[in-house]
C-alpha cells in the first residue's frame, strides 16, 4: 500500500524519495521472518499520507510473514505520531495538531499458474483528531498472468478501494480505481507496454503508452499518455504531476 514511498507504476525509472530509517530482519529456518523498523526526521508526506510526520518523533512498526502453501502471508503494523498543523492553521481555538495513527495490515501473494495477491489496511486515527474518521480501510487485490502468445503477453490487474467510516458530521469518502497492464516484449531487450486506470467514482481514464528500447549503456523510453488534468492516484496531493493531462515524453537514459 506504498506506507513510505509514493512510486508510480508508469515510471520507467521507479524513482521515488526515500526516508530515514533502520529496519532489521530475522529468518528462521522455515522460511518465516520477522521484519522491525524505526523511521526519524522524515518531514515529507509518504505514500497515502495527507499530512507529514512529526520528524522529531519517531515512528516504528513491525511485520510477521510466513510461508502458506505457495506463497506467503504477513501482518504487519506502523504507528506514527502525524502533524495537522498546516491543515489547521485557519482554524480558531485549536491548540493540539499533533495526533497518532495507527496501520494494521494483511497481505498475501500466490504462485498458482496465475499470480494472486491481496493486501488489506485498516487505519485507526486518534479520536481528538476531529479532521479525519476514527476508521479508514484500504484494500487491493490483483492477478497477474503471461500467456504464451509469441514472445509472451504479460498480462497484471488490480482493482483498489479506499473508504472512511465518517462521524461527527464527516462526509463519506469512496475511492475505486481498476487497472489493467499489459507488457510485449519485442527482442530480448525491448518492449512495448500499455497501462490502464479507470476510476469508478469519477469516471475518469487514466491512459499510458511506453516503447522502451535498451541497448548495453542506453535506454531510449517513447511514452505517451491521456489522464485528467487533475491527477487523483497514489495519494498525490499535488506533487505527483509526472502524467498530467495529454502529452508525449522522450526519455533518454545512460546507465553507467
């Protein structure tokens, strides 16, 4: 669900900033591990995030994921103190902009012939926090496929919800996106893919075209897109303009 990161699928280069952390991971013989992580002086909003972190508290969290038939399941959880201040600065006789958050999940993946995954969030927000519903959920699931059509037709869906339980006169929040994905290889190095996002509340497109061409130290990317001029995926809260409206990009890359 992207806690600590906002990358775009679209991007050829998968670039995204990072954040200040430790995380440590133990594996048992069984394959189960145990992950556990620490994050400290982040002051950018990550992944969903409306609000940025208090960067001089630390947040920390866990995972627990074990191997089921196969494939594997996980739990895990993130607690983080957030910070409404710009959020309510125009707002009188409000003096605590500090409130917890807390991020319970499950998610699984499966190698069955078909690839099968899903991932399950609930979010609990602190009670005083009168912005934001005490309960949001996010969950997604998918399926990815290769049929054998000349040099194998990659074939990846998903379909996302995000919803609140309003209260105290909140409204009610629905996001649905559906996407489907399909990647051509042409030759061994180069490759034709076309990504779709269809959002069910809005009823927009999201329409994206990529030609990549590689060579040892060169990748040319050829990319055209058709999207709404105002961008409604990855929690963007207006940073994330890589895609926006009608366009045609060249992107050329030197790998050193």
């Amino acid at each position: 669900m992207m806690w600590f990161d906002k990358m775009d699928f679209r991007d050829p280069l998968q670039i995204t900033d990072g954040v200040y952390s430790l995380l440590g991971r133990y594996y048992f013989n069984n394959n189960i591990n145990i992950w556990l992580w620490g994050l400290y002086g982040n002051k950018k909003v990550k992944g969903w995030e409306v609000v940025p972190s208090i960067n001089k508290i630390p947040e920390y969290g866990g995972r627990f994921q074990l191997p089921v038939g196969k494939g594997e399941l996980a739990a895990s959880y993130h607690n983080r103190i957030a910070d409404f201040s710009e959020l309510m600065a125009g707002i009188p006789m409000i003096t605590d902009t500090q409130f917890s958050e807390q991020l319970f999940a499950m998610d699984g993946k499966w190698d069955l012939g078909i690839g099968l995954w899903f991932e399950y969030v609930k979010k609990l927000n602190d009670k005083n926090n009168d912005l934001v519903s005490k309960w949001e959920t996010y969950y997604s699931l998918g399926f990815d496929y290769t049929f054998k059509l000349g040099n194998g037709l990659s074939l990846t869906s998903e379909f996302f919800h995000y919803g609140n339980n309003p209260d105290k006169g909140q409204d009610k929040i629905s996001n649905n996106f559906s996407t489907l994905s399909l990647v051509y290889p042409l030759v061994l190095s180069h490759s034709l893919s076309g990504l779709v996002y269809y959002n069910w509340d809005t009823k927009e497109w999201y329409r994206f075209l990529n030609l990549q061409l590689k060579y040892d130290y060169l990748s040319l990317y050829l990319m055209t897109f058709w999207n709404p001029d105002k961008f409604n995926l990855y929690g963007d809260n207006g940073g994330n303009s890589l895609f926006i409206g009608k366009g045609f990009q060249i992107m050329l890359v030197f790998d050193i």
